[in-house]
C-alpha cells in the first residue's frame, strides 16, 4: 500500500513511518524538517500551507498512481489557562491541529475518489472527549477535528473511502518540546505547576509509540471503520465512558482529583 503520514520528524510519526516501511509499504512522510531514513521518503512540508501540501501530494504522484492510506498525526500540545491564552497561539494550534488535517484530506481525496478506495485516520486524542484543565484549546482543537471526522464519513463513503478519529491517550515521546506554553499569571500559577508536573509524569509513563504503530496495523486490516477508536492506558480510556454514565458532578470531582486540582 502506500501511505502518507503527517509529522513524521520524531516521536509517533517516525515511529509508524519506519514501521510501516519495514512491512514493505511504500511511505512518505511530511515534516516541516526533512527526515533521514531507509524506509520511508520524507518530504519537507509545512501542512498548515495549502501550496505546499499540494506540492508534496502532487510529488508522491509522481511515481504512485494510487494513495490507499493517509494517517493525519502532525500536531501540537497547549497547555495554559484559558484566561490567559492568546489570540495568536490559540489561532496557531488550530491552523496545525484542525486546519493543516482538512487540508490533507482535501489533497488526497480526489485521488482516491478516482481510484474508489481511500482510509484515512485523524490522530485525536482521549481529551478531545473532556475539557482538560490548562489543556482546554487543545482539546477543542482535537475535538473539532473529530467532527469534521464525522461529518466526512457521511460525504465520502460512496467512494469506499472510510475515515475514523483515533483517540490517543498519553504515549512516550517528546511532545513537551512542541507545546506552547502560555505565560501562567499568578492567580493559576500554584495550581498549574502541580498539573505540569502530573502532565509529563503521565507522558513520560506513556505507551509506546510501537504498540500505536501496532495497533494502526490492526486498524488498517478491518474492513469498515466506527467513526471512534481509543488506545492509550485503561486509566486514561475509562474517562470516556464515565462521563457519560456517571452524575456530571460525580464525574468533575472524580476528574479534579485525578488532576490534583483538590
């Protein structure tokens, strides 16, 4: 098959990029930084530039004629409160997180229309299901990215082209370095620096990006997606449906224990 993936420089995207390689997949990753490696082509894109996302597709047709697979996983973390995020940062998490996917999708799409067959997978998060404290834009932007999801399953299916969210809980990597942080004023200051803390405590005991690269595998021998697939640690994952079973003020107090907010 080939397949295309987004963020592929370091952490989950290099990981599924030499797996999926190494199983003599035909791969090309895009990162803003070119990538050195034996099993996939890398492609310097910036996927926040529609030019250059057209570029880069229109470089992989160059020598495929069909692209089967899109896995859309460049993103970025924000951590901050809401009172004090701003304008530009909050607008510069959702042009990576929501837009630069939408315009991945849009590139691919007409090729595999053409061909009749096409899946694609939305790299989300467990916390697109939760307002996340410090973390709130991130998961709006997450969460947005999952209706879009949605709503795309229902546009393109008469082509066979399948697409699904794929929820992540915390995995191993060196996401700290590509988070914005907002400037903490002192009314939240206290607080956030023991969420900080808990947050790369729970990245640093994370999944590894093998087992996602494992589990996409899976993903990709089914034949018809649900719009939603979870695979992070049991701890992470059972928020999901505890919020919808529990009492909603259950649920808040069960959630600022977990986050040390008490």
């Amino acid at each position: 098959m080939t397949i295309i993936i987004t963020g592929t420089s370091s952490g989950i995207g290099f990981a599924l990029a030499e797996y999926f390689g190494k199983k003599g997949h035909k791969v090309y990753g895009l990162s803003r930084k070119h990538t050195e490696s034996q099993y996939f082509k890398s492609i310097p894109t910036d996927v926040t530039d529609n030019i250059a996302v057209q570029n880069a597709i229109a470089e992989v047709l160059k020598t495929e004629t069909k692209i089967d697979i899109l896995i859309n996983n460049a993103g970025m973390g924000m951590v901050g409160a809401v009172e004090d995020s701003t304008k530009e940062d909050i607008l510069k998490l959702f042009s990576l997180n929501l837009a630069g996917p939408v315009q991945m999708m849009s590139a691919v799409l007409p090729n595999m229309r053409e061909h009749k067959f096409g899946k694609i997978i939305n790299v989300s998060s467990i916390g697109s299901e939760m307002g996340l404290p410090f973390r709130g834009f991130y998961s709006a932007s997450k969460s947005a990215l999952d209706k879009v999801t949605e709503a795309m399953r229902y546009e393109v299916y008469p082509w066979n082209i399948d697409v699904c969210s794929l929820h992540l809980g915390d995995i191993k990597t060196n996401i700290a370095d590509n988070r914005v942080i907002a400037q903490v004023s002192q009314p939240y200051k206290n607080v956030f620096d023991k969420v900080y803390a808990l947050m790369n405590s729970h990245v640093n005991d994370g999944t590894e990006p093998l087992e996602v690269a494992e589990y996409i595998e899976k993903l990709l021998a089914k034949n018809k997606w649900k719009a939603h697939y979870y695979f992070g640690k049991f701890g992470q994952k059972i928020g999901v449906p505890l919020k919808w079973i529990l009492p909603q003020g259950t649920y808040e107090n069960l959630m600022k224990k977990y986050n040390k907010l008490d």
